[in-house]
C-alpha cells in the first residue's frame, strides 16, 4: 500500500506539465495612483489562483533578470541605455502620456522579461510543457526603440528570439488575444520568415497602427466594438488553428491579455471567462496537435477590470494545465 501511495506522488509529479513564473518584485512597480495598470492586477490574479484551487495544478518559479544580449536581439542598445538612464533613484520618471518609471520599474521590466526566457529553457530542458508568466509590466507595446501602452520591454518577442537563437528553433508562433493590437511585436519581428504573429485586437482602437500596416509574416483579426465571443472563436477555429497547424512552430508564445471582456472600461468586445478557457484549450489541442512544438509560452499582457481579469486569467491558465 505505502509503496503504492509513492508511485501515485510520483505520477503526480510527472503529470504537473504547467509553470507560473512570477516575482515580488512585480508589485512595486507603480505608475501613480490614477493608472489602470497597477500591482492590484497581479494581486487580484494570485488571490483567486490559490483560492480556485487552481495553484495546485501548477509548479511555481520565481522569474529571473533577463540577460543584456536577450533584450539586445529585440530593442536597440540607444533604447536600452535610455531605459537605464530615465529609472530614478526616486519619484517617478514620465516616459509618455501613460507609461512612467519609478525606482522599481526597471527591475521589475527585466524580470518579466527574463521569466519568458526562462519558460523557454524549461520547456527545452523538458522540466514541463507550458508556462504561464503573471508577470508586469506587459510588453507587447514596446517597439524595438520606444516604449508605450504601459510596455517597456516586449517579452514575448524577447522570449520568441531566445528560442529562435540561444536554443536554434527554426520557426515560431506568436498570438496575442490582448484587445489592443501588439505594434511592438510586429514592429520587431514583422517580416521574419522565421515567426509567425497571429493578432487579434477591437478595430479603431489604442494604437491604432494597425490600419497602417500589416506585416508579411502576421495575420490580422480586427473586430468591430460590440462583437461577441462566440464570433471570436469563429475567427480562432477558422483562421488562428488552422494557420498554426500549417505553420507547424516549434514553440508557441501568447501574448494573454485579457481586456476584451465585457466588463473591461478599456475597450467594447464582449467575451466572457469561457471564451478564454476556450482559447486556452485551443492552444493545448494545437499543441498537442503537432508532434514538433514543444510547448507554449503565455505572458500576461493586458486587463484592468480587477475582477474579470482574474477570473479570465485563472479559466485561461486552467487550460493550459489541464
Ligand atoms: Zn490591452
């Protein structure tokens, strides 16, 4: 019997295919007391993960710093020394009309940053499959030299390239579900023959530079305001799935943002917490689905209604690790 109990912990163990990267470092990053992306977000995540139930499907990792050549393959060195520059040593630094530094900013970038980084060399060293980062600040704003929309550092594309040139993957996906359109990641990979960015945004909104310009390598979903979630997993059966399986990516990174929920301020598409556990299921039946990829990377991007962001956080990632 005793010897029984130990082989079921033991399968147990090896079944825990999901990791959460995250730091506390992440909660002292501030913006002042008006702006929407707060510590209360990841608070708010954490909170309901451990009270779900949820925690206990995951194996957790503490996130660290990324390193300088990792930030140096997606942004230029100008905006880096910038970056490092403009970080107080008190008080806060304004970098645009909404993104501002404060002294722990800079770290807490880094930090997110490399918690993607390390998701890609657990999935190569086989530890597990997929991997969640609750990480902020979010990335998919910052261009190869500026940065906006609360982004500094782009950490799926930092993470995307680490797989592409520390790890020597051949060809990888990026899909960001975030309501706003990812500038920064088709600014820094778009045209890549070696990636492939699916981008699914509410038309007309923040940044708008989506109705300039759609890279070769990107496939853009834009939705009117008022669409429900049942027409974006339509677009996602029909276009997102099918596209990945021909693409056939050797890693998957998902720029999670959570905004396009009904009850988010920031934007006007309708979904609900079983439209994102039906994204988060997506992804693992493509994962599943093709025998060379070797496992996903999400990072959290945006969602600033607390609650609805947690509970659409917490449906995704028990997806992810079911
Ligand atoms: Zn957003």
């Amino acid at each position: 019997m005793l010897k029984l109990l130990k082989f079921e912990k033991k399968a147990e163990k090896a079944m825990a295919k999901t990791a959460l990267f995250t730091h506390a470092s992440f909660l002292k990053h501030k913006m002042g007391d008006v702006n929407p992306e707060s510590p209360a977000r990841l608070e708010k995540i954490t909170e309901l993960m451990f009270a779900s139930g949820a925690e206990s499907q995951i194996e957790k990792y503490e996130a660290k710093m990324v390193s300088y050549t990792d930030m140096l393959a997606a942004h230029d060195a100008d905006y880096l020394q910038y970056l490092s520059r403009m970080s107080p040593k008190e008080g806060m630094t304004v970098i645009n009309e909404d993104t501002a530094m404060n002294p722990y900013t800079w770290e807490a970038a880094q930090l997110a940053a490399g918690a993607g980084c390390q998701a890609v060399d657990g999935i190569m060293a086989s530890q597990f499959q997929r991997a969640f980062c609750a990480v902020r600040p979010p990335g998919h704003h910052a261009h190869r030299d500026h940065s906006g929309g609360f982004c500094f550092l782009n950490n799926v594309c930092i993470a995307a390239l680490h797989a592409l040139g520390v790890h020597g993957l051949k060809k990888v996906a990026i899909a960001d579900f975030d309501v706003h359109h990812g500038d920064g990641t088709s600014d820094i990979l778009g045209g890549r023959e070696d990636v492939l960015i699916l981008d699914g945004f509410q038309e007309a909104l923040y940044p708008y530079a989506h109705l300039h310009h759609c890279p070769t390598n990107a496939i853009y979903s834009p939705f009117p305001e008022g669409t429900e979630g049942e027409a974006l997993r339509r677009t996602m059966d029909e276009v997102w799935f099918p596209a990945l399986l021909e693409f056939k990516p050797e890693m998957i990174f998902i720029s999670a943002g959570f905004d396009a929920h009904r009850e988010e301020d920031q934007a006007q598409l309708l979904m609900v917490e079983r439209d994102y556990a039906f994204l988060g299921r997506r992804f693992v039946n493509v994962l599943e689905a093709l025998p060379d990829c070797k496992g996903l990377v999400a990072c959290l991007e945006g969602g600033y209604s607390m609650s609805s962001l947690a509970r659409s956080c917490v449906s995704f990632v028990r997806q992810l690790a079911s």
